[in-house]
C-alpha cells in the first residue's frame, strides 16, 4: 500500500512538472523564453508550447496595436505664436526581443520614451512652420511629419508609431479671435485682390475689342467710299458717253423724259395736262 501510494505521489509531482512547463500563445503575442535572464528562444506561433519548469520564465508581449492619448502640450510656432497640441496615437511592438533588452516589456515604460519623443516631434514641426502654414496644413502633412520624427527617436526600443494624430490644434483663448480676424482680413484682400485684376483685364478685352470694331469700320466706311466713288465714276462716264454725240445726247432726252412722264402716271391719276409749249409735248407730238 505504501509503494502504491508513493508511486501515486511520484505521478502527481510529475504531472505537476509537465503542466507547470506547458504555455498557450494567443494570437497578435510573441513569447520570450528566458533562462537565468538570458532570453534563450521566442516564438509568435499561437497554440501550446514547453519550457524547462522552474528554470525557464516565459514572458508574453502583445505586438497588435495600443491606443495612447497624449496629455495637451502648449508649443511655439516659428513666428512666435502660441498653439495648444492634443495628439493621440497608435503604436505596436514591431521587435519584441529589443522591447524587452531596452524596457523590460513594461507598456508603462514604452509610453513614457513615446510620449516624450512624440512631444519633442510635435514641437519641433509647429516649431519650424508659420502660424498660418500649420493652419493651412494640419492633418496629412502633419501627421505624416511627426509620425516620421517620432519614429527615428523610439526605434532603438523596438516599438514603432503607426499613427500620430493631432487630434486638437487651437489658439489660446486669448488670441484666438484676433487671430481669425486677421486671417480673415488676409482671405479678404485676397479676393479684392483677383477682383480689381478680373476687372482690369475685362476692360482691357473691351477696349482691345473696341478698338478692334472701330478698325473694322473705319475699313468697312473706306472700302463702301471706294465703291461709291467707282460707281460715281462708271455713271458720269456713261453721262460722258451719252452726251459725246448730238444723237445719243437726243436720244438720252428721250428716254429721260419718257421715264418722267412714267412716273407721273404712276397711281390711280391716268391723265396729264400738258403746255402744248412743253418738252413733254414736243416729245410726245414729235416736234
């Protein structure tokens, strides 16, 4: 009975020893296992995994993504201008075994180095910018500068900033409005600005196309004169030709006045009194 009992007690301290050397792995985790401080293997492969019970410590860090709101921070924009900054970002562990060398795997620690050189990013790049510049550029631009910055400061500690957001760029309360104000003024001169010179360039189209249509009709009254003056030119010579013999001189006389004498029956009135002394009656008695 008591060899029975003591291979039972063998049993429970072995299966003891087997299970305190079994570990799972969740997804999104990387295991270090470390021997007497000296990380001696790692693995990311979820599922059960073994170790040396009671020498080897396995020590679990999460690589998926943390959220981390940065306190407000007031910074100095290169024109000597106040601005309040509220980041937020999200960052991983991108080396898991370099986290560990250089933080101890504390979160804690981690968010400390990041917060500081996110600080010190955000206050470099307001820093190196106008007031109106960052105005104008908050988001992408800034993002994509600080997230960069922050980055080559926290590499050595094995974590990397996937986004560095500024989630709140303001004014102080006490020059905010005056600020506005002048930005405003600026936006206004502006568009005074395109507008006195859309102006201009309307008049100087319409006077280009005045004068434009006055050349065209000057040269339209110089070429209707030319013709004119041709057209006088062809009748007096037919005038000149119609009169450069006795006959066709008698013979114009002769068509002219029976073209008068046409127009005067012209309407209702068909009767036409003549001096027997006229011309008229001279023509039409073959006098």
């Amino acid at each position: 009975m008591k060899s029975k009992a003591a291979v039972g007690v063998i049993v429970v301290i072995v299966a003891i020893i087997v299970l305190s050397g079994c570990f799972t792995l969740k997804p999104n985790n990387t295991a270090l296992v470390v021997r007497f401080g000296k990380v001696i293997s790692s693995t990311d492969v979820d599922g059960l995994h073994f170790r040396v019970p009671f020498i080897d410590n396995v020590v679990t860090i999460y690589t998926g993504d943390y959220f981390y709101d940065i306190p407000t921070s007031d910074v100095i924009t290169s024109d000597k201008k106040s601005m309040i900054a509220d980041d937020y970002l999200i960052w991983n562990v991108t080396e898991p075994l370099k986290y560990y060398q250089t933080l101890g795997a504390v979160k804690g620690r981690a968010e400390e180095r990041i917060e500081a050189a996110v600080f010190n990013a955000t206050k470099n790049t307001i820093s190196s910018m106008t007031q109106d510049e960052i105005i104008a550029a908050r988001g992408s631009l800034l993002r994509s500068m600080i997230t960069k910055a922050s980055n080559s400061d926290i590499s050595q500690y094995g974590v990397n900033i996937k986004v560095a957001e500024i989630k709140a760029l303001d004014l102080p309360d006490d020059n905010k409005e005056a600020v506005y104000e002048r930005m405003i003024s600026e936006r206004n001169n502006i568009a005074a600005g395109y507008t006195a010179k859309g102006k201009s360039e309307a008049q100087k189209i319409k006077n280009e196309t005045d004068k434009e249509v006055a050349e065209k009709k000057a040269e339209a009254e110089k070429e209707a004169a030319k013709i004119r003056a041709e057209a006088e030119a062809k009748y007096m010579q037919i005038l000149a030709d119609a009169y450069n013999s006795e006959e066709k001189a008698e013979f114009y006389d002769f068509i002219r006045s029976l073209d008068a004498i046409g127009s005067l029956k012209s309407g209702n009135n068909k009767t036409i009194i003549l001096d027997k002394d006229s011309e008229f009656a001279k023509i039409l008695y073959g006098k």
